[in-house]
C-alpha cells in the first residue's frame, strides 16, 4: 500500500472516529436519565419520567438483596415501587389486579398487585458503588446484559417465598410499567374455562415462569420464540425432551440463552407437568396473532 493510500485510510478512520464520536456511542457512554420511561393505566400513558425526574417523585435508598441472577448478594441504589406508585398513579394503584413491565430486550413481565403489596419491591438505577449499571447474568449463559433504565428488585434476604421465586418477576431493561387486567391485557393466553386444574395451575405456571420471554398465539414477551401459532411444541417435541428442556434447556442446546426452570421452586416436576398440561391444551385452542394486536 503506498504511503498515500495509507494516509487516506487513515484520515477515514479518523472522520469515522470523529462521527462516531457524536452519534455511535454504546448505550453506556450516555447517562440512561435521558430514556423516559412510561407509566400506563390500560394502555393510556399517565406519565412519562426520565430517571433525573424519577429522583423528585421518590428518595433514593441503598438495598442489600440476594442476586438470583447472580447467586450472590449485591447492594443498588432504588426507589420504592410504592411510593413511585403513589405518588404517578394515586393510591387506587393498590386496587389494580396486574402490573406489565415491558423491557427494552422484549421481555415482559406481568405480575399481580398482590405480590407488591405483600412484599416490597424497588426500581434499582445504579449499582451502589457506581459501577456500570450491568451484570453477568448466571442463569442465562453468562451473558453480560444492561440492567438500566430500571431494574425491578426485591428486599428478598429474608423472605424464603421471595427466594423460591426466581429471577422471573425481576425484569430489568424495564421501559414501561402499566397497571392492567390480565385477562383484557392477554386474551388469547387463557385455556378454556373447562379445562382441568391441571390446566389451570399450568396456566398460572407459564404466566410466572415462561411468557416473560415467549408469547403464545402472539401475546407475551417478545424475547423468545412463538411456543403455539401455528405449529405447537407439543406437536414436534417429544414429551420427554420439553420436559428436559424446561428443566434442562442447556442438555439439550449448547449455550442456549433459555434460563433452566428456577432450581429453587418446590415442586419443581410437578410444576414442569402442569406446564406441559397447559401447552398441550393451548394446542388445542390456536388463536390467530392477528387478532390480538386491536387491544
Ligand atoms: C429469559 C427468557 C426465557 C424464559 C423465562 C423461558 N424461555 Fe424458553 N426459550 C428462551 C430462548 C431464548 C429460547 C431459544 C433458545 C435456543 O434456541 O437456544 C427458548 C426456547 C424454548 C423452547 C424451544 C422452542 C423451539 O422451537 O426450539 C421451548 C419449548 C421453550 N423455550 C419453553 C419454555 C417454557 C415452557 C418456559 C417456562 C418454564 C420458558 N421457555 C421460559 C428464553 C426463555
């Protein structure tokens, strides 16, 4: 290469630099106060708050919690889902019957009122030594994922049902947080009203466990693949090995980013059958996407 070329090539990468400088910077390098998240009441947005606006609604505390994702403690610094609550939604938030959390990777938690009124949940924004706001993530291959804008916590160390959960109600990414119904929110994930307790704990199982990451017949989290519409995975995976694969995915799959069932539910067979009870009778009841998608 002459030196010409070699001078050129290089004024190319230095404008690129230049450029990329202002415009192609990771999401790290800008402070994540600039995303605004949204607060929604059943589709309609009541608020929209950067994380400098979060600072004025609630006071910032530090927390010690058990990392699930980690396997190790870790203190954040959070606010206070219900004081953030109170204060954006009024105290008839208590009232609602779920809560939908939408995170930038398409995850899409949705848990019941019940649970942040029996237990105390925080949003965390920052590690409390200011570390980048990130963490290896144990359960899902070691992947090192952003945890900002918000990341839902819970005040866990004491608390063994909190424990028992898993990591499943602890989004991170979260963007938007909307109080809702679940049955209005997620029409076609319901089995029919006739179908077995089975069924019906399965049901409750996958709404915990699975739909997070995966939609059936289109609802649900968008993180993962479709399990129902149109071909089910009852229908071309062999019953013994969706039961590895819930429990197992990684004996199956090398280096699948599907998190194993959390080790630490009790009951943990039987619950992987309900699942599995729930999935066949969703098999059953195939529901066109499309028609979801007018909410
Ligand atoms: C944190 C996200 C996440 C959760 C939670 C999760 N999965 Fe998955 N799942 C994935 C990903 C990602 C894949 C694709 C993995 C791959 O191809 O390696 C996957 C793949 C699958 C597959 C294989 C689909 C196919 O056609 O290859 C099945 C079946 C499945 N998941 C069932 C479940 C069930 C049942 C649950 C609840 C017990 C669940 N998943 C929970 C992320 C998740």
């Amino acid at each position: 290469m002459s030196n010409r070329t070699t001078r050129n090539c290089r004024n190319i990468v230095l404008m690129l630099v230049a450029i990329c400088g202002n415009i192609c910077l990771p999401a790290t390098a800008f402070s994540q106060s600039d995303i605004g998240i949204e607060f929604k009441e059943k589709d309609q947005i009541v608020s929209t708050l950067s994380l400098s606006d979060l600072a004025t609604v609630a006071p910032a505390v530090s927390l010690k919690i058990f990392e699930i994702h980690e396997k190790k403690e870790r203190i954040y610094k959070a606010y206070s889902a219900r004081a953030l609550f109170d204060k954006i939604f009024g105290k008839k938030w208590g009232k609602a019957e779920e809560i939908v959390f939408i995170s930038t990777d398409g995850y899409q938690a949705s848990i019941p009122v019940t649970k942040f009124l029996s237990h105390d949940a925080y949003f965390a924004f920052a590690h409390n030594d200011n570390s980048p706001f990130t963490m290896t993530n144990v359960l899902q291959n070691n992947e090192v994922v952003q945890l900002g804008p918000l990341y839902l916590i819970w005040d866990n160390i004491k608390s063994e049902a909190l424990l028992e959960d898993g990591a499943s109600d602890m989004p991170y990414q979260v963007k938007s947080i909307e109080l809702t119904e679940f049955a209005t929110r997620f029409p076609n994930l319901s089995p029919p009203t006739k179908a077995s307790t089975e069924v019906q704990l399965g049901f409750l199982h996958f709404r915990k466990h699975c739909m997070a990451c995966h939609t059936i017949n289109g609802e649900g989290g968008d993180k993962a693949p479709e399990l129902n519409y149109p071909t089910s995975v009852v229908e071309y995976i062999k019953p013994e090995y969706l039961t590895r694969w819930i429990e197992n995915p990684s004996s199956i799959r090398f280096n699948t980013l599907m998190p194993a069932l959390a080790q630490e539910i009790p009951d943990r067979a039987k619950v992987t059958k309900e699942i599995i009870a729930y999935l066949q009778a969703m098999s059953a009841t195939k529901r066109s996407p499309k028609r979801q998608d007018i909410r």
